[in-house]
C-alpha cells in the first residue's frame, strides 16, 4: 500500500511539473551555422540566398510575436566570406526548455532505476515530454508520428514477426537445445568456452549496434544457457561487442556518416571527404573506450575480469552454483525461450534443423555487407524463418504445430518490441525538447585545452544517456566540438593539432557509444537484454561498472596524451 501511494504521490508530482513547465517556460532558440564542404551537399538540396532562410533573427522575432515556430529548422544558404569567394554555410535552428528539457529523460531513467519497471518509466517520460511540448492530445499528437517511421516499421517486421517467428519454431522443434547439446558434445568444454564463442560472434559481426546483438544472442543464447552462464553475463559480452567492435572495425555506415559532421574550414585534413575520411581511420587507434570494453569483455569470457563489481558477481555466482540463469524475481524480456523443451509431439529436433538457417542467417546478413556495403539484415532472418519452417514441415512437422510455434515466438518478444518502440519515442521526444542542444550549449569557450577532452566526453555521455542513440549524440556534438578544437588548438598554439582534434573527435565518438550502450533506454540495451533473457534493469545495472572502468581508463589514456604530446 506504501509503494502505491509513493507511486502515485511521485507521478501527480512529475505530471504536474511538466505541464507547469510547458505553460510558463518559453523555449529558447539557438541557431548555429556551420560552413560546409559543396560537394557534401546533396544535388537535390536547396540552397537559397542567407536573408531568405527563414532562420534570421528579424524572422525569429516575427515567431515570437505571432506564436509561430520555423517551418524549416535546417537550410542551406549561400553567402560570402571575407575574401569574396561564395560558400556554402548550414544554418540550423533548435529549442531547448533550458535545464527542463533533460527533464523527461532524467524522469524515465530514475524510474527504471527506482522501480526496476522499464515499461511505466519509458511511458512516463514520453508523457512528460509531451506535457512540456503541449501536446495534449497524447496518441495523435506524439504516439503516431513516432511509431509511424521506417525505424518503427523496422522494430515490428524484424524484431517482433521475424525474430520472434524464428524463436518460436526453434522452441517447437526443439532444435535449438539440440544444437546447444551437439555443440557442447563436440566444442564447448564449459562456461569460458561457451563466453569465448559469444566474444568472438560479437567480433565477427562488425556491422555493430543492434545488428550485433540481434545476431550473437540468439546464435550463442541455446550454447550459453546449456553452460549456465548467466544472462547477465551474456548480455554484457553481446552489448559490450557491438558498438564498440564497430567502432574499432568500423568497415560499415559509420564512416561515411561521421565524416559528414566534422568539416572545419581552414582545415587541411578536414577539408573534403576523402581527407575526412582518413582522418576517422587515422584516429581509431585512440578509440580507448571502444579497445578496454572489448578487452573487458574478453577477460570475463576467460574468467579474469577485474572491477566488475558485487552485482555481477553475485550473478556468476548464482548461475554457476544454482543454475538459476535470472536472479530471483526479475522479469527477463524474453518470457519463452529458445531453449524450451514444448517440442511438437513426434518430431526428432536435430542440430542441423537449427545450424543451416543460423548459417544462412549470419552468411547472408554479412555477406551483403561486403557485396554492397550495407547487411540486409531484414533479408537475412526472412530467408532463416522460411528455411527453418520448411525444415520443419520436410521432416514431418504439421503446418498447425509450426503456426503455433511462431504464435507463441511473437508473443515472447511483445513486451520488449513495445519497449523498443517507446525507447525511440522518448529519444524522439528529448531530441525535439532539445536535451542534446542545451548540454551543448553548457560548454564555454574558456576552456583549458587539456580540460575539452574530458569535457566533450561527459557531454556526449549526457546526451547520449539521456537519448538512447549514439547517432543522435554524433549529429548534435560533432559540428560544434571539431571547430571548437580546432580554435582552441590554434589560439593555444598547440604542437600537434592534428593529434589534439583526433583526441577531441575520439571522445566524442567513444563517449557517444558508452552512453548509448549504459542507457536503459536505448535499442541495443534493450536487444541485448532480449536476445540473451535478461532482465533490463539486471543488465543494465551489472554494465554499468565495468564499462565505467573502461570509460575512466580511457580518459585517464585521452588526459595524459593530451598533456605528454599535444
């Protein structure tokens, strides 16, 4: 009964603080203008005169008076510099509440740690988010427009029909226990081997983020639970080789992208895409985040892991000693699981009815990247689904008995496809109050040059936690942290620029990833905890200290290059 009235005595609190804010706070708007590379501008952009982009200060005092916002909120405009020549310049403009636009964000990820309930807190925070906004009318307003997005799309076909399609005939076949056995018989010869096949998936699959983890826990889950390792054990080397593996291999979108937001005029080696490129490659080696995750994760598959905290060795413990995978009383986001021993009556599960659409599945989803450059992901578990169903059907299974296996695969990965689904409506949510925009404009142009490493780090932390989208941090931090480095290096007349901006720009890249991997609220967090059975706020809270080791390392690394050879 005490819980309950806490509860509801902290939501009338947090609901009535957000429409306050909405009613009295007036966004603040911020317009930067970056100059840009011309042949980085897409053919079919338009680029209009500086004093018709809408975006000027005369236009934004005609906002305030008639109650209006800009139609646009990033233009591209020509102008001249200094020397008369014609550039291209990307104006964009943002709102911010100030400090209560980290509001819904910080409501959502305090409730996930207090009420270990993922679901309530991403829903809170989403209507927190929309009570700041105004949007009243919650379902139409905010619910639609987020959910009607290919991201969305994506989340239902993939994760929810084709995933969990796959799962559930795996579970009514028994093929994947099967596999798990035959696996065990002929490779595995205990728990650190069983750890060292899911490392070393992570590792393969380079493509990173949520295709990683899609496809290193459901291939190693059978292989893991068969070992008793524990789920939070699983979870950690599946999320902690995603992103970061494909940072460190970074043969995949990243690249390209990335390198479209770190354009600095005057910049020799930051001039066109090419040299931009280059410079992302040439700056890898100082991805020290990204290099001690990986290596933590590495340790703990061979059982010498250090600073993982009591959390997660409770949990090894329990595992090992109890076979209990969960702790006690948890709610893993899978409820049925692969493993599960439902098998249709008079089907033989053999190993090979789980490896051919597994190797199909991995085959075609890596494949196509080195083809043309982007996995077919979808594609991928389309064809494992219907070769899996059509092995079954071959050897004997009845079309009712495969249904209901699929039925029942769906329905084990509901709760975490919604979960998904509002994690992307509040990332959505906190980027439109402009979280991101007001933690950048925290940072102060008197700033230390040894001091913005550590700086731009914690903001891409902050962002990215609060977020749940490491890309988002990258569109946000990138344009404004290069040119900042670049004219701290020259009004400090540093020795090394090249190094000190390869610095900046890896404490943005590494601290856009371990915020976006630690957060309750972000896809990968979410996958990984799904594909691998754990329970969200169990895997969330045994990371989150060996990967701060990793993050503290690494800065430690980023301070003392900055201070020895800059």
């Amino acid at each position: 009964m005490r819980q309950r009235i806490v509860f509801f005595s902290l939501l009338g609190v947090i609901l009535g603080i957000s429409a306050i804010v909405g009613l009295s706070v007036s966004p603040t708007w911020v317009v930067k203008q970056y100059t840009v590379d011309s042949k980085s501008v897409e053919e079919t952009a338009k680029v209009v005169p500086a004093a018709d982009s809408g975006l000027t200060p005369a236009d934004f005092e005609k906002y305030r008076q008639e109650g209006t916002e800009p139609k646009e909120t990033k233009v591209f405009i020509r102008e001249e510099n200094a020397d008369g020549e014609s550039i291209i310049a990307q104006v964009t403009a943002s709102k911010h509440y100030g400090i209560w636009s980290l509001f819904p964000a910080v409501v959502a990820i305090t409730s996930c740690w207090v009420f270990r309930e993922p679901l309530t807190s991403l829903l809170l925070g989403t209507v927190s988010g929309a009570l700041i906004l105004q949007s009243y009318n919650f379902t139409p307003d905010v619910l639609i427009p987020s959910l009607a997005t290919t991201k969305a799309a994506t989340i239902l076909v993939l994760y929810l029909w084709l995933l969990g399609g796959l799962l559930g005939i795996w579970a009514r076949t028994g093929t994947a226990q099967a596999f798990a056995e035959w696996t065990t018989k002929h490779f595995v010869r205990g728990p650190r081997s069983a750890k060292l096949v899911a490392w070393f998936l992570g590792v393969l699959f380079f493509q990173g983020g949520t295709i990683s983890t899609v496809l290193v826990g459901t291939a190693v889950r059978p292989i893991s639970d068969q070992e008793r390792i524990s789920h939070e054990e699983l979870a950690y080397i599946v999320d902690s080789t995603a992103s970061p593996i494909a940072v460190l291999i970074a043969y995949n979108a990243w690249p390209t992208y990335i390198q479209s937001l770190i354009y600095v005029p005057g910049i020799a080696y930051l001039a066109n895409e090419s040299e931009r490129l280059k410079f992302f490659y040439s700056s890898l080696p100082l991805s020290f985040y990204a290099i001690f995750a990986v290596l933590g994760t590495f340790l703990l598959s061979i059982d010498m892991a250090p600073f993982l905290g009591k959390r997660f060795r409770e949990a090894i413990h329990r595992s090992r000693t109890t076979g209990q995978l969960d702790r006690p009383g948890s709610e893993p986001l899978a409820f049925v699981e692969p493993e599960s021993h439902k098998v249709a009556p008079h089907y033989q599960p053999h190993a090979f009815d789980f490896l051919l659409p597994l190797l199909l599945l991995t085959g075609i989803a890596v494949g196509s990247f080195f083809i043309d450059g982007k996995p077919q992901v979808e594609l991928a578990f389309t064809v494992a689904l219907v070769v899996a169903g059509a092995i079954a059907m071959i050897r004997g299974m009845s079309l009712h008995d495969l249904m209901a296996g699929v039925g029942t695969g769906m329905q084990s990965v509901v709760f975490a496809s919604v979960i998904l689904l509002l994690a992307i409506t509040l990332g959505s949510m906190t980027q439109v109050i402009g979280g991101g925009t007001y933690l950048v404009e925290q940072i102060g142009s008197s700033i230390p040059y040894w001091g913005l490493p550590a700086i731009l780090f914690a903001i891409s932390i902050g962002i990215s936690f609060s977020t749940g989208t490491s890309f988002g941090t990258f569109a946000v931090t990138f344009p404004l942290a290069m040119p900042l480095a670049a004219s701290l290096a020259q009004s400090q007349d540093l020795a090394n620029e090249p190094l000190y901006l390869a610095i900046c720009f890896a404490c943005v890249l590494n601290g856009s990833v371990f915020g976006d991997q630690c957060s309750p609220i972000s896809d990968t967090t979410v996958l990984s905890a799904m594909t691998s059975g754990a329970d969200l706020m169990d895997h969330v809270l045994t990371q989150i200290v060996p990967a701060s080791v990793a993050a503290i390392l690494a800065l430690v690394c980023w301070t003392a290059a900055t201070l020895m050879f800059c």
